[in-house]
C-alpha cells in the first residue's frame, strides 16, 4: 500500500508539472483567443496524423546503383553499402579521405553497415570504371542519369523516421527502402537521408524519345515543325505569279543630286525623337529596398539565409541561419507575452503585437526581456542559440494561427 501511495504521489507531481508548465505557456496569451489552442509549444509536429495522403503519393524505386554501389546524381553522389561493410572500408574502396565519409554522415568510421543502407559521399568520385592496364576504346554515348536529384534531408534532434516522412508528404516505407533504413525505422542526429523522389517525376524524365533523341521528329530526325514549314513554303511558292518583276522595275528612276537642283531642305529631329516620340517614356526602376522598408509589417529578427521554409502544419515557422551569439532583434513593436521552454529546455519567447499578431522566436539563448515588457520595434531580446546548423525558428501567428512569415517580411 505504501508502494502504492509513493507511485500516486510521483504521478501527481508530474501531472502537477505539466499542468505548471502548460499554464505558464498559456496564461500570457489566454486574453488574446481564449482557450483550446492547437499550438505546438514544443515547435514539433504532432503524431496524431494519418499517412494516408502521403501513401497517394507514390514514389519511384530507388535508382540502381553502379558495380561499385555508386549512385550518381547531378549535384551529389550516394554509395550503398554491402552487408557487414565498415565505414571506413567503403571510404578506402572510393578513394575517399580517411575519416571524410564517417564525419558527412555522423557515424563512426567503424561502424559495421546494414545490406542496402545508404551514405551520402562528402566529395563527387569518378564516374568511369575500368581495368588497370587494359586498353579501352573511347566511344561517344549519351550521359547515364539516375534520374530526378532526390532532395536530402539531414536530421535534427527529436525527428523520427516518421515526422520526416510527414514532413515531406513520402510513405515512411518508401522513406526507409530508399535510405537502407532497419526494421525500427531509427535514425540518428546528423544523418543525412534522401527523400524518395515522387514517380510522376521519373515518368516525366522517361518519356520515350523518337529515334533522333529529340522530342517531336519523325524516323528520319526530321522536326515534324521543319517539315509543316518546308510544305507551307512549297504552297506558297505554287501560287507565286508565273512572272515576277525584278526588284527596281517599274518605278521612276531618281535625278542625281546637283548643285542647280539642291536637295530639298529638311529639319533635323532632336536626338530622342523620331520613330520613339509616340512611345510611352519608360517607368523608373522600383527602389526594393526602399519599397521593402516602407511595406514590411514586421522587420526581420536577424539577417540570414532561409535554411527551412514554412510547410503549414509541418513547420509552423521558418528557420533562419546565422552564427551562434547573433543579436535577435524583435520583428515590431509590442509586449512580451510568454517566456517558456520546450521538452529539451531551449527557451521559446512570444511576443504580442497591435491587431491579435504574435511573433515566436525559438532556439534561442541569453533573453534579455521579462515578461510584460514594452519592446520597440528591433529592439535586440536574446540571441541565436548554439547548434548544428545554428539558425533562429521565427513564427507569425495571427491569434493562435501559423501564418507564412514571409509576406509580413517582404
């Protein structure tokens, strides 16, 4: 019995902290909507989501690899691993610098690999395999392709096989037979995984080609367009007059000028002028960043490159790269609603604005604000959290609702 009361009572404590934790996140913003938000305090999709309309979208098979397991995109290269293969062993076999294979894919270089699981080569090989000592004849053929560049993706910590999937609207099966992915679909920080590449995409690129290699010619390579020309000239050439006046013909030779008959006068037109004078003067170039001053509702928080866009109820916000310790600045005027953190402690500020408009700013670190402080516009309230990549996640909400950042910061 008292086992029994020791368990109710570290239950409690813990629903307790939840229940402490949820009203610290909500009790900032209950003024502004009310209850029953669907907000992701954590920043992380929900798991309560059917994969149904991701199976719809069905994706190709993964692309056959070359003899040495070598599977060549435009911009990068994959290898996929025999069983019992080491990391280092595959990086030897390429070619590759020690350790440059382990240390892209963040995994030891002894690490004993799975049949079929796949690593992505930190630096392109070359393409052509041949015998040492043999002679080969070099001929002509067309490049081999392995199709559409599959998008890669690398993990972060709390993603899981699934929400990458979602995220990314493939089937987690497809997902993982593309990846070379174990029966418990774990992945790990760091990892970079292709995204199966849709099949209407591989349809597209596989559509036959007539027997000169360009689309729309006949069996002899000639341009079905270049033949309805060649026709619609040999009709116009048959109604052509059976006689046709040579070029001059029929018209009144002109007096050479001389100084008894001088030309007829004539005003010069100002330079400008002439055939251009009806024209429209041309409109002056926009000024961009003056117009993106003078629009902009909200200022962005730091410079830096777009590193994940806004996927509504994926990613509720978009991730900003910039170096760790970079001043955060608030995007507009307002009020300081809630300070919190999410389950891994990075702290998570929102900030309430005129017209029901919350911004969020995530992984951060080192806030300088409290909650309830008036804050102006560009005001600098923390900085941008250590990380790999270290980047700021910034959200627009109207009342409780995600919304595209990117028109109020254009």
């Amino acid at each position: 019995m008292r086992a029994d009361a020791t368990r109710t009572t570290s239950k409690m404590a813990m629903t307790g902290g939840r229940l402490r934790l949820t009203l610290a996140l909500t009790s900032g913003l209950a003024i502004l909507a009310g209850c029953g938000s669907d907000m992701d305090w954590d920043l992380r999709p929900s798991e309560r989501f059917s994969t149904t309309e991701a199976a719809r979208n069905s994706t190709a098979a993964r692309p056959t690899p070359d003899p040495r397991g070598v599977i060549s995109y435009p911009g990068y290269q994959v290898v996929v691993a025999q069983p019992g293969e080491q990391v280092r062993d595959i990086s030897a076999r390429l070619g590759l610098a020690q350790g440059a294979l382990a240390a892209h894919n963040a995994i030891d270089p002894a690490a004993v690999m799975r049949g079929g699981e796949l690593l992505v080569l930190p630096s392109r090989v070359d393409e052509a395999t041949s015998t040492p000592g043999a002679i080969t004849a070099t001929t002509l053929s067309p490049a081999t392709s392995a199709g559409p560049e599959p998008v890669q993706h690398e993990v972060r910590r709390g993603e899981t096989a699934f929400s990458i999937a979602r995220l990314y609207q493939v089937t987690p099966r497809s997902l993982a037979e593309w990846n070379g992915l174990a029966g418990d679909m774990g992945v790990r920080e760091g990892q970079i995984l292709v995204i199966p590449v849709a099949q209407q995409q591989t349809a597209a690129l596989s559509a036959p080609l007539s027997a000169s290699g360009l689309p729309g010619t006949d069996a002899g390579g000639t341009s079905a367009a270049i033949t309805a020309g060649t026709a619609a000239g040999t009709t116009a050439a048959a109604t052509l007059p059976a006689t046709t006046s040579l070029p001059g013909q029929g018209s009144a030779t002109p007096n050479p000028p001389s100084a008894a008959q001088p030309l007829p006068a004539t005003t010069p037109t100002p330079a400008g002028q002439g055939a251009t004078a009806g024209a429209p003067a041309p409109e002056p170039v926009a000024d961009l960043g003056a117009e993106r001053t003078q629009a902009a509702q909200l200022a962005m928080p730091v410079e830096g490159r777009i590193i994940r866009a806004y996927a509504r109820g994926r990613n509720d916000g978009i991730g900003i790269g910039a170096p760790a310790g970079t001043s955060i600045r608030a995007a507009a005027g307002g009020t300081v609603a809630a300070i919190t953190q999410d389950t891994d402690q990075v702290p998570i500020l929102v900030i309430r604005h005129a017209d029901n408009l919350l911004t969020v700013y995530a992984n951060i670190d080192n806030i300088t604000v409290a909650r309830g402080d008036r804050i102006s516009r560009g005001q600098s309230i923390a900085t941008v959290r250590r990380g790999d990549p270290s980047f700021l996640h910034f959200e627009v909400r109207e009342g409780f609702e995600s919304v595209d950042p990117m028109p109020y910061l254009q």
